[in-house]
C-alpha cells in the first residue's frame, strides 16, 4: 500500500510542475493583468498542494501551518492585487 501512495504523490508532483511552469508562462505572457493576476492565485494553490503531498511523503503533520501560511498570505495578495487593479493604488490617502 505504502508504495501505491508514493507513486501517485510521486505522478501528482510532476502533473502540479508542469502546472506550475505553464502558469509561470501564463504571467509573463499574459494579454491581461487581470489574467496574470489569476495565475498567480493558481500558482499558489498549486504550492500549497505541493506542499501537501511533500507533507503525505515524509508522513508529517508539521506542514499543516505552512499551508495555511501560504493561503493566507494568498488572500492578502490578491486582495492588494484586485485593489491595485482597479484603483491604481493600494493605500489610500487623504490629501487634506
């Protein structure tokens, strides 16, 4: 059973590399930032499913904070994003 589990976390790591590498295109080359923007929500979704797996690998629980870690900092990032994006500024400030 144990070598069932290795060779599909083994197949999901190089299916989620090659994901993340035609991202990785989809942001550089993208026609719009808004789609740039959404790939890198992608991107970080695919690292935390990274991490995931790394975390069934090496049979832990220690990479559980590191996930939620990157999903929050996700959220605040696509926050900041779609703030930009639409405002062209992330803080405002009052000039009175």
């Amino acid at each position: 059973m144990n070598d069932i589990i290795e060779l599909v976390t083994i197949v999901c790591m190089i299916v989620i590399t090659i994901s993340i590498s035609l991202l990785l295109y989809r942001v550089v080359k993208g026609p719009t930032n808004p789609d740039r923007a959404v790939a890198l929500d992608a991107i970080g979704i695919n690292l935390m499913g990274m991490a995931g797996l790394v975390a069934i690998m090496l049979v832990t629980t220690r990479l559980n904070d590191v996930i939620l870690l990157i999903g929050i900092l996700l959220f605040i990032g696509t926050i900041a994003l779609a703030k930009y994006l639409e405002r062209g500024v992330i803080i405002d400030r009052d000039d009175d």
